[in-house]
C-alpha cells in the first residue's frame, strides 16, 4: 500500500533503511532494503544525498562514460568525498585544475549530477540534484538536502517500544500521517496535558 510517508524502525546496527530506487542519465536501477549495508541509510549528519555508483551496480564504462561527459562539459561538477569514511585533503578547486587522467582516478571524486527521480520507500523527489561517487562502494545515503524537505520525528513508538523515525514530505502531509505521529508518540495528547496544566 501506498503511504506516503516513512515509518522505518531503527535496526539492531542502530540504522534507519529503506528501499530505494533512481534514475540518472536514464539509468533506472533499484537496490532494496535487505539487511545491513543494502537500501538507503537515513543519515542525518550528511549535508547532502550521496549515491555511491558502484553499490548501485553501475558499470566500469557507465562511471567513466560520466566522468567524460563533466570532463569535457562543466568540470565545476567535480567536488571531493569529506567525511568520517573519508581522509581525502584535496579541495574541490585544487581537484578541478588537476590532469584528467589525475581526475578519472582518484578514488575520493564526487561528481553533483541531476537526478529524473530518487525513490525513497514509495516517497519520490523528482528533477533533484545529488552527488554521485565513481570510485567508493558502500551505504547510499539520503542527506539534509532532502531530509530538510520533510517533516521528521524520531522517537520512542508507544505501541512498537523501538526507537521509530517517521517522515513526510512537507508539501504532501496528509490525515494518516498526522494519525501516526499521534498513535505512535501521543504528541497531541502530550502538548494538549501541557496546555491544560498552563491554563488550568
């Protein structure tokens, strides 16, 4: 069923996952929630989405026909992966004046492309703009550039006792949604007993 919205439960490794699907250059691919390292990974602490190709099974050609295609066209693309997996000191600028050859091979190359769509469980952004890494392999990550665009509550579930992420994109808020934060987190219950005891 179609719902709109995420209602994911934090797994034992401590992770919020869910499916997840795009496409980029045309390129449609899915990679599901299966366990640990599959999906995506709802992270917070990333400034934007960040799809490693490889996890999602892009081809060796495929990646360097991308690389080409900024090389020759708007190298202004090319950013550099920073972050707790990563040890990487070039700067974007610094990246952007090296050789092309320099470029094709460094493992920490990001490049920011333009998505059709990214499908995360049964919400789909459309027309975004993400980075996408060509030489890393591991989590795709759905960052605060699209996690800004949504209404997000992390808590404990009164009716699941784990800890429970629900979220919905702001422009799409509907009754059911609103019905399971307060089923799950009683937060009408919980603001209106504040309000009683302020004024009462």
């Amino acid at each position: 069923m179609t719902r709109g919205f995420l209602e994911l439960e934090l797994t034992q490794s401590r992770e919020f996952r869910t499916d997840f699907a795009c496409s980029i250059n045309g390129i449609e691919l899915e990679f599901p929630y299966l366990g640990r390292k599959t999906g995506v990974k709802i992270d917070t602490g990333a400034f934007g989405t960040l799809i490693p190709l490889r996890t999602l099974g892009w081809t060796p050609t495929q990646i360097n026909n991308l690389i080409d295609y900024y090389l020759e066209n708007d190298r202004s693309k090319f950013s550099v992966v920073h972050g707790v997996e990563a040890l990487n000191k070039l700067s974007a600028s610094n990246l952007i004046s090296q050789s092309d050859d320099f470029i094709r091979n460094f493992s920490g190359l990001a490049i920011k492309v333009h998505a059709d769509y990214i499908q995360v469980a049964d919400i789909v952004f459309e027309d975004v703009d993400i980075r996408v890494t060509t030489a890393t392999s591991g989590n795709v990550l759905l960052g605060m550039d699209l996690l800004s665009r949504m209404d997000v509550h992390i808590g404990e579930s009164k009716i699941l006792k784990n800890t429970l992420l629900l979220a919905c994109p702001n422009n799409t808020m509907c009754d059911e949604y609103f019905l399971n934060l307060e089923n799950h987190f009683q937060l009408g219950t919980t603001v209106n007993a504040a309000v009683s005891r302020r004024y009462h």
